[in-house]
C-alpha cells in the first residue's frame, strides 16, 4: 500500500498516539537507569504496539468488521490506563529521586501550610467529603460519558473529542516523565526510602478522619488507586487538565449539561487538594494545560482533516436548536 493511502488512513489521534510512543521508547533507549524495570521489555512493548496501531488501521480500512471498527476508533481510550500506569515505572530516568521537596516548599511561602493537607482538617465534615470524592470519581465517568454521547449523537463531534483528550493525556504523560512528583500521599507513605525535610515530616501525623474514611466515595477512590497508580504522576494534574477539556467539549457539541458539567469540574477541581492528591501548583499547571493544549489540539486537528471537513458540526439537536433560534 502506497505513502498517499498511508496518509488518507491516519487521522490525527493516530499520529498522536504513536508519537507518544515512539518518544517514549528513544526515551527508554537513551536514558534509562536502574530505577527503570525491564526497560529493554518496555521497548519492545511500544514497538509491537506501533506496528500493532499501523495493522490495525489498514486492516480497518480494507475490510468491513464491527470489532475492527469498533478498535480502530476506541484504541486510545483503551491505552489510557497501560499509558499511566507506565508513567510510574519509567519518571525517574532524569531524577533518580522524586523532586516534591521544592514544591512543598514553596506552597508553605505562599499559603504558610500545606493546603493538600490542613483543608480537609479544617472542613472534616462527612457529607462535604463524600461530595469532593464523589466529584473527583466524576472524572472517569464523565470521560466515558461524554465520548459516548458524542458517538451515539456524531461520529465527527466523536473523533474531534477523542483526538483533543488523547493529546492532552499524552502531553500529562511526557511531563510526568520529567517532573515525577508524588503530590500530598509522600506526606503519609515515602516512596523509595523519600525522607521529607524535617520540618515537614509533621504533616505525616494528620491523618485522614476515620470517619471520613468510611464513605463509600474515599473507599472507592482508595480501591482505584490501589489498582492502578502512577507515583509521580501529580504535575501537572490530569484529572484537572481532562475534566476541563471534557467541559469544552460540553459547551461545544452538549449545551444542555454545559453548566451543571461545568460546575461538577469545579468541585473536582478543588476535590484534587481537599481529597490530598495534589499541591494548589499541580492544579494551576493543569488548568494552564487545558488551556494551552486545547486551542493547540483544536488547530492539529482541523488542519489534519482538510479543508473540506475542517468544522465539526455540533449533534444534530444542537444544530436544530441553532436553526430556530436564528428562525
């Protein structure tokens, strides 16, 4: 098959995601160190997933098959989790220790405390607890959510949305690489033999209320983090940067929920902090990241597409609401 059928079968997202990681595995190859596990195997991982990508694609585009289908669209969101995970084994390549100590350090100028640790000290109320946890849960619902009613409404509203959140995970996964800070937990479990500055290591005693751990909410999150964790994966924060790039996508192609998604996205955002996951800087690198990368996905992706397809129509009771309201 020919360079031009190449290019006419690879969208955007395809270029994306195999960016990612091919970088990733020159990364592996060039700097990896004993802090790194089966760094050779995690190479060969992301070559066979390369080559698995680029067979996939093609045989999508010759034969007509629901699952290939189904794949060939989906297969990034399904890297999502092997993807940061992966983050966990491989960010320490540059700085054989964790780098939170700066961080802490400046928060404690800024703020004169810790706010990841003391707000939930000064709010321990069960019901606003379970509400923040509730709202930093949202944002695996909310992913799913969304990129399925974009599917079922607009194939095109579909793809716009699943190349935009891809591009925003994989630039959290690079920076995870090269900043691995812990967030607030190196508090309450040091990573590595980490020891905290001295003057910090009290912060480790402020326990998480028992009460407040028995909501069904904090179990839940805790599960989940038990399952699958990144260490060092805090800066800056995905859960921030994709439930604000999710938010877009409402007020673009879902108007109806806009608001109330919107909204959900503040509580998140301050869950983040309340919840201990992340310092105040993690959260205003994420809101920065949404910021900067959407305009930047947004401009890749209708360039990628052409000029004939170059606006994605909104579903079509957006554009009918559109319609009347011009009538």
């Amino acid at each position: 098959m020919g360079g031009s059928s190449f290019s006419r079968h690879y969208t955007f997202v395809d270029y994306a995601t195999q960016g990612y990681s091919l970088i990733v595995a020159l990364l592996l190859l060039c700097f990896h160190n004993h802090t790194v596990p089966g760094w050779a195997r995690l190479i060969a991982i992301h070559v066979a997933l390369g080559l698995g990508i680029h067979a996939l694609i093609l045989s999508n585009a010759r034969w007509s098959n629901p699952i290939l289908g189904f794949l060939r669209h989906f297969y990034p969101v399904l890297l999502f989790i092997w993807f940061f995970a992966e983050t966990g084994w491989i960010n320490r390549m540059f700085f054989l220790n964790y780098i939170d100590e700066p961080f802490i350090r400046l928060e404690n100028q800024i703020f004169g405390c810790q706010p990841s640790v003391v707000l939930m000290e000064k709010f321990p109320n069960l019901l606003l607890s379970e509400i923040l946890y509730a709202s930093y849960f949202s944002y695996y619902l909310t992913i799913g959510g969304v990129g399925i009613y974009l599917l079922y409404r607009s194939r095109d509203s579909f793809f716009h949305y699943v190349s935009v959140v891809s591009f925003v995970f994989y630039i959290c996964y690079l920076l995870y690489v090269f900043f691995p800070i812990v967030g607030p937990p190196l508090f309450f479990n040091p990573f590595e033999r980490q020891v905290l500055p001295p003057e910090f290591q009290a912060y480790g005693q402020h326990l998480i209320p028992e009460a407040l751990r028995q909501g069904p909410f904090h179990q839940i999150i805790a599960w989940l983090y038990r399952m699958v964790d990144g260490p060092g994966a805090a800066f800056p924060s995905s859960h921030v940067a994709i439930a604000w790039t999710t938010v877009y996508f409402s007020f673009r192609y879902i108007p109806r929920i806009r608001y109330a998604h919107a909204f959900v996205a503040v509580l998140l955002t301050i869950s983040t902090v309340y919840c201990r996951y992340h310092y105040i800087l993690d959260v205003v690198a994420g809101l920065l990241t949404a910021a900067l990368l959407i305009p930047l996905a947004n401009k890749l992706y209708f360039s990628s597409i052409g000029p004939r397809e170059n606006e994605v129509q909104p579903p079509s009771g957006a554009a009918d609401r559109d319609q009347t309201a011009r009538s």
